[in-house]
C-alpha cells in the first residue's frame, strides 16, 4: 500500500474516496464543514435526515456530491469528545478501514487534520491509521477453495495540520505498515490448522523469513542437538508426538556499532509454539479442542515481530526463540508422575502433561542465557486462570523487574495491547514443592496463572525477564474465530524504545 502526505483542500482533491470525521449530532470537523459550504449544504440536509448519528466509529458513503471532486465520501463518526483518547481514535480509524476496504476504492485521501487526541500526537494518528488498514485488510483463505480477493484499495494519502513534518509522516505511516503486516503473519500462522503448520514448519517459515536479510539470521536446534544439551523438559513434550520438536533460534543485528567496539547486549523474546495441544496423557476435553491450534500464538507472536523489526530496520539487536513442539499422547508420550531433567540441570515432576507450556519455555530461557541479553520476554499461552481473570481483553503480565513491568506497562497504554501486572510474591512458590524432584510442574488448582510464572522464575534469575500469558488475548472463539496477532504491537513498542 502506498502512502503519500498531501495538503491540498479537500474540495479539489480528485480521490476515489475522501474520508472525513462528522461528530455526534451532526457537529461537522472542519473539513466536514469545508466539504458542506463546497455543496451547498448538502451535507447538513443529509445529516439531518437522521441516517448517520456520527456515533464513534459509525461510517456511510455519500455519492454525487455537487462541488467535490472526490468520487464518493466517507463519513466516520467520532462521537461527543472533542479530544479522541487513543481507544477512541483506534474505534474511528478501525471503522473506517473496515468500511473503505469493503468499497471500490482504489485510493482513498483521510482528510482527518482537525482531529485533536488527548494523549498522542498527530504522528500517532497516522501510524495507526496505516496499521489499522493493514491489519483490516486481512482475511484467511489458505484452506478454502476459493481465495480472498485482494482490496481493491492501492493508495492513501494523509492530510496533516500545518507544521507537520512529511518525513516523519512517511515514517509513521512505514511503521503503522510494519506493524499491521507483522500482526498479520502472526494471524495467519495462528490460524492455519496443526497439519499444516507444524514445529518443522515454523522452522521454515523463519528460515524463509531470513533469506536475503544481512541482518537476520536464523539456526534450527533438532532433537538430537537438544537432546546433547540436556533439554530433558522440552523434550519431553513432544515424546508422543511423530512431528519432531524444533528450537528455533533467531538473531537480528541492527545496533549501530562503532567499528572494533562490543555489541550491546541483545533483548530476547522467547515464544511458546505448541502446534497442537490435545493435553497429551492428560488428555483435554474434547470441546473447543480445535481452538488448541493456537496454542503456538506466543510463537507466532514472536516471528510476527521479528519480521516488522527487520521491516523497521530497528537499530537495535535483538534474538528470538521459539520452542515449538507438538502435545500428543501416544505409548511414548509422557505420564504424570515422570521426573524428567531440564537443562539448567533442575528436575521437574511432571503431574500434568497439559501444563507443557512451562516445560518447553524453561529450557528454552536456559538456552538464552549464552545471549546474555539486556531482557527477555516470554509470550505464551499459558493458563487457562488468565483467561478466567482478563477474558480477551487484557494479557495477564509477571516479571521479576518492576522497572521492566512498568514500561511493558505503558507500552501496552500506547500501543492498545495491554497487559495487567499480578504479583509473583515468594509466598506462591512452595506451591510447587515436589518429594519427588526438584519441582512439580503445576502447582495446584488456586492461582494458576501466579504458579506457572513462578515455575518459569527459577529459570530467569540472570536476567531481566517478563512473562506474557496471552492465553485470553491470543485468539477469538465463536462467529468471530481467529488468532489476533497479540501482543505484536505490544512487542514492537517495546522495542522501539529501546532501539531510540
């Protein structure tokens, strides 16, 4: 899609569509009021008639409007406030791209200069007016006979208030297109069926993702190298399984450094990719099972970034790690009651098999360690209590740095995907005392989402390190069943940052 900053009137500008923002009760933005005072009140007669309330995020086209030059208009409400919040804006800006997408458009020009946000600034605006076409425009069709049709929209253009810079426009609207594509394979990934896409094909994928990057590369951990290392935990998820497990290792150079001096120590992302989780020997109910496909959303998550951060060509390095596996019971698959020995050299009393995220992530974090990265965050699709606790609205988020939640934090607020801080207090940790092994891999039926997080923390104590449960925001269920692409937009703002 390609973007453009014009500040031509409105009234001239010949666009096959031109977006404007019409307020409730018909209170016209000023270049709503432009384009009425062009057609001699037309749009005010409209208005008036009662057909569009100009409630938030509402849309209707108009045709044939005398005196404008543009084909048709689209007029997207944006409510009683004069100040959008940032949730608003997205509901408007989300409208719109819903509703442009559906049309004819082969280009379009958002004449949305006169809106005003209370907590962002017009570079805001458009970064996520790109991210929100972007991501609008996806739909899934790789299993189905018939294929999407590509948008028919080509082209936007952004009018700005005076005094805005075209280049950092032009790199707000890149951003907004990164972000949505890296949303978008990570939809995609998520919802193809286990099948398809297995730990051997995540592996390629990120292979493929690789090719022709100078600053992107990419090693596959096999079972037997694995195994040599001691990733006695990780392995043993995918024991009942015939599809190997895969450690998919990711390092993207983008810091700029001085010639001869050290690089600055990475931040790492490490995502869960169960392919398909039936619960193995603890064998999940049979309802829904089919949404367990998406129990590899954290791993799509994660390569979802890597591919927006390459895109940015972010200055910044930054190392991946995906732990993708397959949950299969079978005569080899692991029972509750085994011990097994992880490779930091714990050792894990499995006493549920469904609970393998953990196992799978732990040695995954313990092979980061070489990394010695500035942070590291997990995204995982963990535990059924976050669910219960945030529904789909909030990631449930721990760590052992408050510096590193608050930020993740406000990262969250900026970029509307938040997460939700709970305590990871010592009080929590005898839950897992086993007589067994070192520790048990759950820890009771209270305080589930805590527990896990707790198993995780004793692989994370050399580094800086949040936990992501996205198990609620990872993926929609019902009429509207797809992976969301979270926490991408989260990830990415974090790594902005710390790339500025």
């Amino acid at each position: 899609m390609k973007t453009a900053l014009k500040t031509s009137n409105p009234v001239r500008l010949a666009t096959d569509c031109l977006v404007i923002a019409v307020g409730a009760k018909s209170k016209l933005s000023e270049e709503a009021s432009e384009i009425d005072k062009a057609s001699g009140k037309r749009l005010s007669g409209i208005l008036s008639n009662g057909d569009f309330d100009g409630s938030l995020g509402s849309t209707l086209f108009l045709h044939g409007l005398a005196g404008i030059k543009a084909k048709r208009v689209l007029l997207v409400g944006c409510g009683e406030r004069t100040k959008l919040s940032l949730k608003e804006a997205k509901k408007l800006l989300a409208g719109g791209a819903k509703a442009l997408l559906a049309s004819q458009a082969k280009d379009a020009h958002l004449a949305l200069a006169s809106l005003t946000l209370a907590d962002a600034d017009y570079y805001w605006l458009a970064e996520r007016a790109a991210q929100e076409l972007v991501e609008a425009s996806y739909t899934y069709s790789t299993t189905k006979s018939t294929k999407a049709k590509p948008t028919s929209l080509k082209s936007v253009s952004l009018a700005a208030p005076k005094g805005t810079s075209k280049a950092k426009i032009d790199t707000a609207f890149a951003r907004g297109v990164a972000t949505g594509r890296g949303i978008n394979r990570a939809r995609e990934l998520g919802n193809l069926p286990g099948n398809i896409c297995t730990p051997t094909y995540l592996a390629k994928q990120a292979v493929e993702l690789a090719k022709g990057k100078r600053n992107l590369s990419v090693k596959v951990l096999s079972e037997k190298q694995m195994a040599r290392l001691g990733m006695g935990s990780l392995l043993s998820v995918s024991a009942g399984s015939s599809q190997e497990a895969q450690l998919i290792v990711m390092e993207y150079k983008g810091a700029k450094v001085k010639p001869k001096a050290n690089r600055p120590a990475p931040h790492m992302l490490v995502g869960k990719g169960i392919t398909f989780d039936t619960g193995g020997i603890s064998l999940k109910a049979g309802q829904a099972m089919d949404e367990m496909k998406f129990d590899m959303c954290g791993a799509a998550s994660v390569i979802g970034t890597m591919a927006a951060v390459v895109e940015m060509a972010l200055p910044i390095d930054v190392v991946a790690i995906v732990a993708a596996a397959e949950n299969m019971p079978s005569g080899k698959a692991t029972k509750p009651g085994d011990v097994v020995t992880s490779m930091s050299g714990l050792t894990i009393e499995i006493l549920n098999t469904d609970a393998e995220g953990r196992l799978v992530l732990c040695d995954a974090l313990t092979y980061g360690e070489r990394y010695k990265p500035a942070s590291v965050i997990d995204v995982a699709t963990l535990t059924g209590a976050a669910v219960a606790t945030f529904g789909s609205h909030v990631s449930a988020m721990l760590s052992n740095d408050d510096a590193l939640a608050a930020e993740l934090t406000d990262c969250g607020n900026a970029s509307l995907d938040q997460v939700w801080q709970l305590p990871l207090h010592d009080e929590y940790q005898h839950l897992l005392d086993s007589n067994f092994a070192d520790i048990a891999n759950i820890g009771g039926p209270r305080a589930g989402t805590i527990t896990a997080a707790c198993f995780l923390s004793r692989f994370t104590k050399k580094f800086k390190w949040a936990h992501l449960d996205i198990a609620g925001s990872a993926w929609n269920s019902g009429a509207a069943k797809g992976a969301t692409g979270r926490p991408v937009s989260l990830l990415l703002e974090y790594l902005r940052r710390k790339a500025a």
